[in-house]
C-alpha cells in the first residue's frame, strides 16, 4: 500500500518542478498568442536566473524579483522591437536572444563583474556573499487552515510564494485570454491581424505588451529555478528547459489552463524518473521516462495538423509572421 | 482567392527574404558581440600581469640570499630568467567560471604559472569537441604554444591527430587512455589523470561510521566505468566500516542524471534518495555542491539528518552541518611537471593518474597522529574531516590514506572489503586477492592481487551491496 506522506512527497515536488515550465509556457503562450513565436525563452530563463543570484545576494529576495521583473520586460521589448518594429525573422531573433541570454548572463556573474555590480548596489554587502554561488531560497510559507488538508495541504498550499504566483496568474490569465475584451484582441491579433487592426486593434501594441509579458514571466521561470528551486548558480543552469517550456504550449495547445496540467506532467516525469530508478523499474532506460513528455508533444502536434482540430482549439494563425500594414 | 495565397504562402518574396537576411545578420551580429566582449573580457584578465609571481621570484631570492651560501644565490636567480618562455595553451570544455571541472583545471593553470615564472599560457574555453582540432591550431598558429593541455576526453582523438601533424610540439591529454607511453599516439603526446577512487574509499569509510538508517545514496552523473568506480569505491568503504560497527551490510542506491551539471535535476535525484530510500549520507558526481546544499537543508531545516561532501574543492561553505569530508583536485603540480619538462628538454611521453601521494614533497606514510589527511597536498587529497566522525574512524580514515601514499592499501582488494572476496551483484568473485576480472564484457580473468589500469579503466559491474541496477551504456 502506497503511503499518504509518500504521494504527497512527490506531488510536492511535481509542482515545485513544474512551476518552471509553467511560468515559462505562460509567459509564452501570450506571446504566440499574439502571433508571437518567442524562441528566446531559454534567454530570458537564463538572464533571469543570474538576476536573481546575482541581487538576492546584494538587496534581498523583494528587490530581487523587482530587478527579475524589470529585466524580463526589457528582453521583451527588445524582443517586440526586433521582430514587431523591424519585423526580422522571429526563429533566427530568437534562437539569436538565447545566445545573447547565455552571454549575458555568463558576463554578470563573473566573479570581478558580479563584485562590482553587488557592492554598487549595495556598498555594505559582506564579502562572503559576492563569493558564493548560492543564495538564500524563498522559503515555503503556509496558508493557514489550508496547508493542514491532506495531501492538498502539503502539495498546493504549503510552498513558496512564486509557486502560489505561477499558479494564481494561470487562472488571471485565462480568465484575461478567454473572458475579457482584452483577450479577444490578443487572440484576433494572433489570428488575423490585419483584420484585427481594420477592427481598430493596435496590432503593433498588443505585441509589444504580449512580448514583455513573455519576457518577464520567462525570467521569473528562470529566478524561480534559482531563488525557488535549487538555489546554486551555474552557467547555462536552465539546461534547455526553456525549449521544453515551448513544446509545453503546444502541448497544451496555447491554453493557461492547459499549461497548469502540462507543466505537471513534465515536472512530474522528471521527479517520477528517479523514484522509478530507484524501483529498478527504468534502471535500464530511465531516458525513455524522460522522452515521455516529447513523446506527448510530437503527438499533440500531430494531432494539431488536422484541421479541424486546428479551428476547434484555436491555433494562432497568423503565429511566426510579421505583420506588414498595407 | 485561397488558392492563390496558398500559393503566394509557399513562395518566398522578396520582403520575406530581407527579413531573414537581416534577421539573421542582426542575430549574428548580437551574438557575436555578446561572445566577442566575453572573449575580449577573459583574454584580458588572462593576460593581466600575474603579479604574484614577481613577488614570489625576489622573496625567493632574497631569503635564500640571507640563508644559504650566496654564489649558490646568484647562479640560481641569474640561470632562472636564462630558461626562454614557455607557451602553453589549454583547451577547456567548459566556462572557466567560477566552479566545477573547467574552473578546477584553470586554477591549475594559474597554480604552474605563478611557480613557473618562465610560462606564459593562454587559453580558450567552452570548445566544443568537434571543434577541438581547431582550437588546437589556433593555440599554436596564433599563440606560438609549445606545449598544449587539452582537458576533455572527447579532445582525445584531435589531441592526437594534432600531435602527428606538429611533432616539434608538445601534448597532453587529460582524462583518456592515449599517449605515446601507451603505444597508440606519437611520442609527444602524454596523457594524465587526478583519480579519485581512493578518496572516494575513505568518504565511503566516514559514511559508513556516521550513518544511522544503514542506507547510503549516490547521485551519479553519467554510466561510465570512471564514475562506476568511484561509486563502487565509496560502497566498499560505506560496507567496511558499517559492517565493522553494526555486523550487517550496507545498503547502497543509486540515481542517474545523464548529466555532468544540472542542479535542479541534482536536487531532484538526492530528495528522490533520502524520500524514497531513507538514505543519510549521499555521495555524488555532479559539477556543483547541490547535493551538499540539499543535505544541509535536510539538516538544518526539515529535521533530518543527512551527510554530503565535497567534490573537486573544498565545498564547507554549502553545506557547513552536512559535509563530513570529500575529494579536492589541484592539477597545478601536474601541470607544472610538464612545463618543466618541455621548458628543460626532457620531455618523455608518459601515462599518468595521479593519486593519492602523488606530488607531496615526503612521499611516505606518516603515523596517523601525524597524517596530513584532510590538509591540502599534491594533486588529491581529502576535505577536511568532520569533528562528527568518531575519533575511531577519524584514525582508520587518516590510517588508510597514509597507507594509499605508499600504495599499501588498494581499495578493490580483500583487504578494503573485511577480507572478504569482492563480488558483484550477480555473485560472481571479481576480486579474491589472487586473481581479477578486468570486466564483464571481457570476462577476462587475470592474476594479480590489485586491479590494474585496464580493469580500473572498464569497470562495468556492481559491488553486491549496491541494489540499484547500473544502466547498459
């Protein structure tokens, strides 16, 4: 017989894990959304995970995120200047931001670079926080009442506060995507922009405004894999994991809602790999444990290449094009 | 109307194409200049003037002026300049950064340089394996390098190729299996490594004196025989001086990365261990402290006591109530040998694993009130032991690693197992003191009481008190 503690040990983790990929594809989402393809996210993740190393340790959690929020914004709008204002090829801008998120963040955390810029942040900064690698983690906070439930309690109501953030801003989004006025413009400019801005919608707009929510939610990811999750600084840390959050969104094909269940079956496949490991089920082939979410996304995709299927859950279609006023 | 801009849809026009064009100029032009700048960054601090070494050359000097006979003096500081610049050249796999694997080798550098004040080395990092060959080329087109260090096992091939084409050049390699000593590369190629198995032994000695479930984990990188090794290494010693304290085996697990550095999929494995398996001490190969800083916060935070280590450098300050000892690497003293060696023409190609004893200036066994265990000396040596080891096993750790300076005691052997045979998981006697499987694969028994390279080198079994099954490569 399975033990309680023991399902709620894992489902724990799961969210824990998955809150990465659900910020990330969050974020996305509203970016394809718009017609969007933001291939950067692992750039943004990346830029945002050496933000929060690097601050947390000069000004504290808070300010930290404040700094994570401005910098995702920033990578958004250049992201949106890029491929809405000058309308290059969105894969090529992309994959090149990932490069430059690479870069970047591997420039701000150098040793000599990271000193300099914690003791101008903050002069009194003791010396043994510029040398680390790691950074105090966001610690669980419990919600009272709540987090005394069975198995819910543990999983969903006794984490960090990024945790309860990435799971409060699905349903905001959604609701925003789905329900509101707002929404409708995002979606329209998605699918059909010029016919969206014959409606009035400022298409270059909505773009900008989807790209920096896509930049800032892509750096909160990669501060939530850092502050939240394992907080020890490496480069490259985010390990594609930004890639992964993109074959989430197809995965769930481009809803917040979907996303939340998506970023738990990927999160929860890599913790489920090591307890299968340890059963000696995967011993043999943990790596065909790990293919498993790809394996839902190649057939999610396949499945989206029908047409009508395409229609019914509302594929973006304009999705990777410039749009061009005539 | 739809089927015309299907059409138009399949054919690239001329705006279409401008954009990629200048998307992809745009994109290359931000990448390059990201990559350009670190480049430009890192050169510079490369080949910023090693100050220290200028101190360190006239305070030589000038004690040993004052102490020994003064024509000796002279001669020596007027032949030291006389030796003309070495170039050296490293290549690393990784970021220098500052941790793991790429970083340790770059602190070796800097370690041979500042005592060999003659070099004067260059390097370029993360290159990737294909691109090694070219790398290579540039280091001695461009850099004039004599002698090139290259750090990868996946450079070994090019390492090679390079070595035929540049015989007046010299090369070593790091972590594979070819050198002119060995018989399958030109004789300016050497090959070396800083082995851990026998420090992996004694953290598994202090694991097995301090764990109270009996179960101890290891969070594994990749399914390689090195990594089998060190954790077949670490079990032996968690059995031996578990076993000795309690009469029962230890129980060993192990999770797999598939990874070399990945911290959330770290933390994930060792969380998965003490959950799961009720594991207390857990050993790892990966690139960063995270299993350490896992374990500190099973110990400091959720009420659980849970040991770690150090892997590669000394790792305290992750884990200050985890970490009962570890393994430190300096490649330094290795580097500097060959630096000598090309510097004064003696160059002879050589195989090379550095382990414990290698490279300390008394290369004998001291009494174990007087052991050097867990101080920093030659290329491997321990972490500093955990007051928290009881003072028995403090001795038999400090014991064993005095031993091992003098190639006394070898881990795989009766000896390091009770002076029981070793076996496998399915059984089998691998090692009885007599004679040993080189491996599985080769099934190839031969006499001996210790194990020799080639059957350090394919290890690709179990020790039977692992009950985790070890993944067919």
């Amino acid at each position: 017989m399975v033990e309680l503690s023991w399902i709620e040990g894992v489902l724990a983790l799961t969210v824990q894990f998955g809150t990465v990929y659900l910020l990330a594809s969050l974020g996305e989402i509203y970016a394809e959304r718009s017609g969007i393809l933001n291939l950067g996210m692992e750039g943004m993740m990346i830029v945002g995970a050496a933000i929060a190393f690097v601050f947390t340790n000069a000004l504290g959690h808070l300010l930290s995120l404040v700094s994570v929020v401005l910098i995702g914004a920033l990578m958004g709008l250049l992201l949106a200047f890029l491929v809405v204002t000058l309308r290059l090829n969105q894969v090529v801008v992309g994959l090149a931001l990932t490069l430059f998120g690479y870069g970047l963040s591997g420039l701000l955390t150098q040793p000599a670079i990271r000193a300099r810029i914690m003791r101008a942040l903050n002069p009194e900064v003791p010396e043994v926080r510029i040398v680390t690698q790691q950074a105090e983690a966001l610690r669980a906070v419990k919600v009272p009442v709540l987090s005394d439930i069975p198995v819910v309690g543990p999983v969903l109501f006794s984490q960090n506060a990024l945790v309860y953030f990435a799971l409060i801003a699905a349903v905001v989004m959604w609701f925003v995507l789905f329900r509101t006025s707002i929404g409708l413009a995002i979606r329209s400019v998605g699918e059909n922009p010029s016919m969206a801005d014959s409606l009035g919608i400022n298409v270059f707009r909505i773009r900008y405004v989807t790209s920096v929510i896509a930049g800032v939610m892509g750096a909160l990811a990669g501060a939530y894999l850092f502050i939240g999750y394992q907080p020890f600084w490496v480069e490259m840390m985010t390990n594609g994991r930004g890639f992964i959050a993109l074959a989430l969104v197809i995965l769930a094909s481009w809803s917040p809602i979907r996303a939340v269940f998506g970023s738990l079956l990927f999160g929860g496949v890599e913790v489920i790999q090591f307890r299968l490991q340890l059963f000696g089920f995967a011993a043999q082939t943990p790596q065909f444990v790990l293919m498993l979410p790809y394996v839902v996304a190649i057939v999610t995709l396949t499945v989206l290449s029908v047409e009508s299927v395409r229609k019914r859950l509302g594929v973006p279609e304009a999705l990777g094009k410039p749009y061009y006023r005539e | 109307m739809t089927e015309k801009s299907g059409t138009d849809r399949r054919r690239i026009t001329r705006r279409e194409f401008l954009g990629v064009s200048t998307g992809a100029a745009v994109g290359g032009i931000v990448a390059a200049g990201v990559i350009g700048g670190i480049a430009g960054y890192l050169a510079g601090q490369s080949a910023a003037p090693p100050r220290a070494v200028t101190t360190t050359v006239t305070q030589a000097a000038a004690e040993r002026t004052v102490t020994v006979q003064r024509t000796a003096t002279v001669e020596r500081t007027v032949t030291a300049p006389q030796v003309t610049e070495l170039k050296v050249g490293y290549i690393y796999v990784g970021p220098v950064g500052d941790y793991g694997w790429s970083h340790a080798h770059d602190q070796g550098r800097k370690w041979a340089d500042q005592r060999f004040p003659a070099a004067k080395s260059a390097y370029i990092e993360s290159v990737p394996e294909p691109q090694a060959a070219s790398a290579i080329e540039s280091l001695i087109t461009k850099e004039n390098a004599k002698l090139i260090i290259t750090t990868s096992f996946g450079y070994m091939d090019p390492t090679a190729e390079m070595a035929a084409k540049y015989p007046d050049r010299y090369f070593v390699h790091i972590s594979g299996y070819r050198s002119g000593a060995a018989g399958n590369a030109p004789n300016n190629m050497s090959s070396a490594f800083a082995e851990f198995y026998q420090l992996y032994y004694l953290n598994g000695l202090a694991a097995g004196a301090v764990t109270q479930t009996g179960v101890v984990g290891y969070v594994a990188a990749h399914p390689i025989p090195e990594v089998v090794r060190h954790i077949n290494a670490f079990v032996l010693g968690a059995n031996y001086a578990y076993k000795k304290r309690t009469g029962k085996n230890i129980k060993a697990y192990v999770v797999w990365l598939f990874s070399w550095f990945d911290p959330a999929k770290a933390r994930t494995g060792a969380i998965s261990l003490i959950e799961e398996k009720n594991a207390d001490v857990l050993a790892y190969t990966e690139d960063s402290p995270t299993v350490l800083q896992v374990a500190e916060e099973y110990t400091t935070q959720k009420g659980k006591r849970v040991w770690s280590f150090s892997h590669y450098s000394d790792m305290r300050q992750y884990g200050p109530n985890a970490h009962l000892t570890g393994q430190v690497v300096n490649w330094g003293p290795l580097y500097l040998e060959f630096y000598r060696m090309v510097a004064t023409n003696t160059w002879q190609s050589v195989d090379i694993w550095t382990r414990i004893g290698d490279y300390v200036p008394y290369r004998w066994r001291r009494p174990v009130d007087k052991s050097t265990a867990g101080q920093p000396e030659g290329t491997v040596y321990l972490a500093p032991l955990n007051p928290a080891i009881p003072s028995e096993w403090q001795a038999e750790i400090k014991r064993r690693y005095e031993q091992m300076k003098e190639l006394i005691f070898e881990p795989f052997s009766p000896e390091g197992n009770l002076g029981e045979p070793i076996r496998d998981q399915s059984g089998e006697v691998m090692v009885d003191g007599k004679t040993y499987v080189v491996s599985k694969r080769s099934g190839e028994r031969r006499e001996g009481g210790r194990l020799d390279r080639d059957a350090l080198w394919e290890m690709d079994w179990f020790v039977e008190y692992i009950l985790s099954e070890l993944p067919r490569g």
